[in-house]
C-alpha cells in the first residue's frame, strides 16, 4: 500500500463518516444506468433535488483526469438530473510547483466542461487553514506499511473534518 493510497483512504472514510452524520450521505459510486460507465467517486451525495459527485485530490499527479472521467459520464448518460460536482485540493496544491499549475488546469477544465459544455455546476474547494508545508507533515506521517502515528492520525481527522464541514455547508447553502 503506498503512502497515498493509505492517507487518501483514511481521509476519504473520515470524510465520509462525518458526513453520514448528516444523513446527507449516499452511495459512493455513481451509477449512470449504463453497462459500459460505472466508477467509483470519492463521494456521492444525493438530495431530493440535486446529486453531488465529489472528488477528494490529496495527493494526485494529474487531478484534472477525474473531472475528464465525470464530463465524459455526462455526455454518455446526457442527463437530465441536476449535477454538482465539487473539486477537493489539499494544501499540496499550493505548493509553488508543477502541482499548482495542474490545480490551475483542472479547475479551468471543470469550468468549461462541467458548466460550460455539460450546464451542470463545479465547484472546487482548497483547505486554506493548512500550510502546504504543514500539510506534507501531516502526509508523510503515513508510512507505506504499518500505522500512521497518533499525531498524524489526529491532525489528519481535523483536516477532514474541515473539508465535511465545507462540503455540507454548500449542500445546505445552495
């Protein structure tokens, strides 16, 4: 199991867990009633009026390539329902490097192919209470095998926690 893969599912389930809470939560996998599309979503939230496709970008080289897979969903299932998806960046994203370039081309490619292209709304959500290098901390207190430590652990759950409390709040504010 790499470092990613441990930290981004432990953060996934928290997030996930906070938000069953809400009773806001529903399955996370997004099913287009279609044989040929049917993949997974970090999170998927159903309201009466409106679902919400969630991805969670911790830690990924190219977070533009989840937001291709839910426009191309959209085309192939030329849906009726109303569609909010909402971008999740971490700290990492601030970074001064190639990985905000790539949070710069994702949100740009969510803008027109989301909204634009497919009338659906995007949203996208950075965690401004952490430090990229507060953050990296707290990521690389996840080793590749075993536990993470308590404090990496604890901070991690903040950190979700945050991101739930945000996503909730564009769920009951929209």
């Amino acid at each position: 199991m790499s470092v990613r893969y441990n930290f981004t599912k432990i953060f996934q389930n928290e997030v996930h867990k906070f938000l069953k809470k809400t009773d806001l939560i529903g399955t996370p996998e997004y099913d287009l009633n279609s044989k040929k599309i049917k993949a997974p979503v970090d999170l998927y939230i159903k309201t009466q009026d409106r679902e919400y496709l969630i991805e969670l970008e911790i830690h990924r080289a190219d977070p533009s390539n989840n937001i291709a897979k839910i426009a191309f969903w959209l085309h192939e299932d030329n849906t009726k329902r109303q569609v909010t998806v909402i971008q999740f960046f971490s700290p990492f994203y601030k970074l001064e490097t190639k990985t905000s370039a790539k949070m710069q081309e994702s949100t740009y490619i969510g803008e027109i192919l989301i909204e634009q292209i497919h009338g659906q709304k995007y949203q996208f959500i950075t965690l401004d209470r952490y430090s990229p290098e507060r953050f990296e901390k707290v990521y690389s207190g996840f080793p590749q095998k075993g536990t993470p430590s308590r404090k990496s652990k604890r901070s991690m759950k903040r950190m979700a926690k945050q991101v739930a409390e945000k996503i909730y709040e564009i769920i009951i504010n929209r």
